[in-house]
C-alpha cells in the first residue's frame, strides 16, 4: 500500500512541475492565462471498516484549473494589435463560411491577401454588422461576420449648397454691367473663386463676379454672376424656374456676348447687408440664391448634368452677430467660402473604439464605421476547452457562448494598439517550481525507504 501512496505522491508532484514549467514557458505567450494543480486526497473503505485507523490512499489531481486573471497591456504602434480590458474573448473562425467558432484573448490580428482580419493562426475575427450611424444591426453570435478592411475609395459628394461671406469695397468705381466680360477684369470690380465637385467627385473651379452697379437711379447695388469652367452659369428665378438672360431684369454683359442673368446684392447705406434679388426681381427671404442646372456643356465628363448649385450668403441667420456680406470702405475681403462637396477618398486609416466600432477615415475627409468587433463570455470561463494557439473552445461546463457589445453589460472595453500579456507571475512561478521539486524528492525518498524495507524483510532468514 505504502508504494502506492508514495508512487501518487511523485505522479502529483511530476504534474505540479509540468503545470509550473508550461506557465513559464509561456510567459511571453500574448493572451495566455496560466493554469494551477489542484490536488484531493483519496480515501477508500469498505462498510464495516475503522474508519477511525484509515490512513488514506495518497494524492489524487482532480484539475488543472486555468486562472482567466487580467494581463497587464503592452501597447503598440499597430491599430489591429487589440487588448481586452475586463470579460470577453474575442470570438474567430478559420474559414469565412464556417461556423466553428473558437475564443481568445490574443489579439495579435493582421490583414490577410483579401484583406479580412486575421490572427497568427489566419483565423478570421468575427464582428456585428453595423448601421450609417455607426449602431450595430444585431449582436447574435450566429449574425456575426468576418471583419474586413475595405480597399474600394470613399465615395464621391456632388455640391450642392457654397456658403459665402465677404466684404465687397464702397468706394470702388460703378460699373456698366452690360460691358461685363469675365475674360476682362476691368469689367467687374472683384472675383473669388472655390472649387466644386459632380457628382463623380471631379473638381471643378466655380468663380463668382461682383459688379457695382453704375445705375445713377440705385445705391449699393452689385450684380453677382457666377461661371463654373470659365463657363458662364445663370440663376434660377425665384419660384426656382430658369431664367431667360435676354430678359431678366438682372442680367449683365449684354454688349460682349456673354449674357447671363445674374443676382443682386443690396446694402444699406451703412454697408449693411439688406438682401439679395434673384433674376426676377424677386427678394429671396432665405438669403439665397441657385444656379440653373450646370448642363452638359460644362459636365463634359458624363457625370449629373442636372447638378444644381445653391450659393447661401447668410451662414446663420439665427447669430446674433450677423454672418453675412458687408459693403464697408476697406478692400475686397472673402471672409468665408465653403462647399459641401467631396471629391473620391483613398483609404488613409483605420480607427476602433473602446466599443469595438471599426471606422475607416478617407483622404477626401470622410470617415465610415464598418463593423463593430464582437465579444463572447461564458458563464464559466474555467469551464472552456483549452486549444492550442490560445484558443479556448465552448464546453457544457462553460456554458453557452454569450455575444455583445464592448463596454455593455459585463463585458470589459477594447484597446486598440495594445496587447494583453500572459498573467505569468514569474517569481511565484520560480517559487512554486522549488516547491513541486521538493515534493517530488521527498515522495521520492518515501519509494526509497518502501524499497529498503522490503529488501529488509526479504532478507530475513
């Protein structure tokens, strides 16, 4: 019997040191969790035994149980190196259609030659499709899918509103409008221009032509034409129809052959803005004007010829402080000029929140989310089947796997640019590795000391 005990006692201290020297080898093991032996003492009797003389039948390992403690974070310079702060494992399948899903803590992920995200293994990281806004559309495990970087280009923004604020000089000489002539500055008195896009994201040069008006029977009244391409462009009517520049009541360079109907800016005598005309005549209430559709004679490139332009000369009607053009005695000022359009975007960064939320940023300044990164927890996390490439598997001790949402619920946060490190203590790892020696030596001793007494016994004669 006494064999028996001692042979239990070194096979637990050989697994203690096994258990011991697998966690030091993993020390540098990102997303690795140790383990620890668990041992139980063995006793057997039968019915009518004394149970007060049993002395017990050895040692017996009932676990190695993992400790899912939190690593301590390494941060990177890589956006895909992800850390799990608190609950959660990440949750990855090997192909894109299967099912077979495995969980880490690693977050050592990468893009493949398609451009999915994948770790070490060329497993796919799973995530929650996601909405414009950026919520996710569910959050089941089962509607998860493989996360991928997209490498098509932003999408293109035709404009459609220019906002504008500038001061045009009082004491500029008045002109004739119908000598006006873009090609000919003597023939307005001022010009800026801004670049506009269609609906292709092609860049294109609107230009706006101011003319003081030399009517002796009106005071600070300018004419604002306006081409796109070096191609005059006429505003719509006020009840949003076109205009006919032979016509209109504001239409200038009638003498040079480039007619165009036009707006009129009107300014108090004070230089303060009083409201604009738009070609019939007609005061806009909103403080804004609209080019009739572009055509295809300046769109030559097959984009939205019916693109229209809205030029907007109060940029916030409900300030205070007006925000809107001056007629002062200084120089010809642009204080303000803004587009809404946006040309095609290249793909220039990728940006994941705390929430898991994926945002891929463009150069034409726009930003999408893709897909939010999904996280999976267990009832009981002992309870996983351990994989290698630390991985865990779902078990029925586990417990079902549980999918949601970064920072909900108890789920931990996610860090972008850092990875969790082993939760190793190699210190106590050195100490517990003497400890499990001497236990193996002691038991050692105690098969040694069985063996001589034996030998004793059979030497009796």
């Amino acid at each position: 019997m006494s064999f028996n005990i001692a042979l239990s006692g070194v096979s637990a201290a050989q697994k203690d040191l096994d258990v011991t020297a697998n966690n030091i080898a993993n020390v540098n093991t990102v997303g690795f969790k140790e383990s620890r032996a668990e041992f139980g003492d063995v006793y057997a009797s039968s019915l009518l035994a004394g149970g007060k003389t049993k002395v017990g039948d050895g040692v017996l390992t009932q676990e190695v149980a993992q400790q899912f403690s939190q690593g301590s974070l390494q941060f990177t310079n890589t956006a895909l190196d992800l850390a799990i702060t608190g609950n959660g494992f990440f949750a990855t399948v090997p192909e894109i259609t299967s099912r077979d899903f495995s969980f880490t803590r690693a977050g050592q992920f990468k893009l493949d030659e398609d451009n999915f995200v994948v770790n070490s293994n060329g497993d796919n990281l799973l995530g929650f499709p996601v909405n414009n806004d950026g919520t996710s559309a569910s959050v089941a495990l089962s509607t998860t899918e493989p996360v991928r970087i997209p490498d098509s280009s932003g999408s293109p923004q035709q404009t459609s509103e220019v906002d504008l604020r500038m001061n045009l000089p009082a004491s500029d000489t008045a002109l004739d409008p119908a000598a006006f002539d873009p090609d000919d500055p003597l023939t307005y008195n001022a010009a800026t221009s801004v670049t506009v896009y269609d609906s292709l994201g092609d860049s294109h040069v609107m230009t706006y032509y101011f003319i003081k008006d030399s009517d002796p029977a009106v005071d600070n009244e300018w004419y604002v034409a306006t081409s796109v391409d070096d191609n005059l462009v006429d505003m719509t009517n006020s009840d949003g129809t076109d205009s006919d520049p032979s016509l209109a009541l504001n239409s200038v360079g009638g003498n040079t052959g480039n007619h165009v109907s036009a707006a009129k800016l009107k300014f108090s005598a004070g230089g303060d803005f009083e409201g604009i005309e738009s070609p019939d005549g007609v005061q806009r209430a909103d403080f804004k004007i609209q080019t009739e559709a572009l055509g295809a004679t300046v769109l030559t490139n097959g984009s939205d010829d019916s693109q229209q332009i809205t030029i907007d000369f109060n940029l916030d009607p409900n300030n205070a402080t007006p925000n809107e053009p001056t007629q002062f005695a200084s120089s010809f000022e642009v204080t303000s000029l803004e587009q809404d359009g946006l040309p095609v975007g290249r793909l220039t960064g990728i940006d994941i929140g705390p929430d898991g939320l994926v945002r891929a940023t463009f150069s034409n300044g726009t930003s999408e989310p893709i897909v939010r990164v999904a996280l999976v927890r267990f009832a009981n996390e002992q309870g996983l089947t351990q994989e290698s490439s630390t991985q865990w598997k779902e078990s029925i001790e586990s417990g079902e796997a549980l999918a949601g949402e970064a920072t909900t619920g108890t789920f931990g946060e996610i860090n972008s640019s850092a990875l969790e490190q082993a939760n190793v203590n190699l210190t106590t790892e050195l100490i517990d590795l003497i400890i499990a020696q001497r236990n193996f030596q002691a038991n050692s001793r105690a098969l040694e000391v069985n063996n001589q007494l034996n030998q004793t016994i059979l030497n009796i004669r």
